[in-house]
C-alpha cells in the first residue's frame, strides 16, 4: 500500500462558490513504497512526530504553516535513506514541500490506498 503526495491549491469560498474546493495541483506516487519504509524506519525515534502519523490507508493534511516542520523531518528521512530512489524521492517531495511553503493558498495530503 503507497502513500501518494498529493500538493493541492485551496481555493476559498467566495462570490458565487458556497465553500472552500481543494483542486490537486501536483502528485508525487509512491507505488514502491519507497516514502513508507522510510517513515516505517524512523517511525517512534521523536524525530518526525508530523510524519509518524502518515498512514497507509488513511489521509494527513500538512497546511504551509506547518512546512518548516514537516521540511526538517524530510532531512531526518534523508539521514535514513539509503538508496538512489529513497533520495530521489525524498528530493522530489522536497520540492512539494517548498512550493507549499512559498503559497500559502496550498497544502500538503498524505493519502494512503
């Protein structure tokens, strides 16, 4: 089971719209589990409290406020990773991450299978 990432653009509520609508604007697949074992890894080390709650059949919602945060637990990963995809793959969320924080209009979804 993978855990994709998936950047959305939080569009707010407004003149003719009702409520609040998430429109993805970039996904990062995870279909070797690479982002998992990491996280499975340091899972429980105090490390990355915001990533320990990423779960594989479930959703977790990371807004730009929290991108410092969740930035500083993606090095964490980095010091855990041990092979050209886990970095590859940590890199690209990296760069999910940085976007977010640079909009605040967007945030960050764990989403699980």
């Amino acid at each position: 089971m993978g855990v994709e990432v998936v950047l959305y653009r939080v569009i707010g509520a407004g003149p003719g719209r009702r409520r609040t609508s998430y429109v993805p604007a970039e996904v990062l697949p995870d279909p070797d589990d690479v982002l998992l074992d990491l996280i499975r890894r340091v899972r429980g080390t105090g490390r990355t409290p915001l990533l320990d709650r990423v779960d594989p059949i479930g959703e977790l919602l990371v807004p730009a406020e929290q991108m410092t945060q969740l930035l500083a637990e993606l090095r964490c990963l980095a010091d855990a990773a041990r092979t050209t995809p886990e970095l590859t793959h940590l890199r690209r969320l990296d760069r999910l991450a940085r976007r977010c924080r640079q909009d605040r209009d967007m945030e960050i979804r764990f989403e699980g299978d």
